[in-house]
C-alpha cells in the first residue's frame, strides 16, 4: 500500500478497528488497487478502474470522520 499511503489513511488505519466491516472493505479496496498498480505495464496505463477509486476515496472520507471524532472523544 506504498501508492496509496495518505495522512487520512494513517488516521483510519491508527485509530479504527481493522474488525469493522468497512474497515475491512477499505483494506481490501487499498490492496486490491495497489495490486492493479503494480500489474501496470506503466504509469499511463488504464489499470485501476474509476469505480474501485471512487469506492476508495467515498469510504476513506466516511472512516477518516469516524477516526477523527473517536480520537476526540479519547483526549
């Protein structure tokens, strides 16, 4: 997950569960696209469909929330 490590990633990975079902599709779709990333025959090539990333950024938006106001609610 090298390519798709963020700051929000971090927060999510750090803070939640990796039990939580979303938690668990969000691996999963970070690991699927890094697979797809990797199988590239080079950095133009249309290898990561648009619907696994919109899937992707939608979640990470919706857990990066949850991460920040759990970790609020622990300080």
């Amino acid at each position: 997950m090298k390519h798709l490590k963020s700051p929000k990633s971090e927060a999510i990975l750090n803070t939640l569960s990796p039990l939580e079902p979303k938690v668990q599709r969000y691996i999963t779709l970070l690991t699927k696209i890094e697979s797809l990333m990797s199988a590239a025959e080079d950095e133009n090539d249309a290898c990561v469909p648009i619907e696994l990333v919109a899937e992707l950024f939608v979640l990470q938006d919706e857990l990066y929330k949850e991460a920040t106001e759990k970790h609020k609610e622990a300080n």
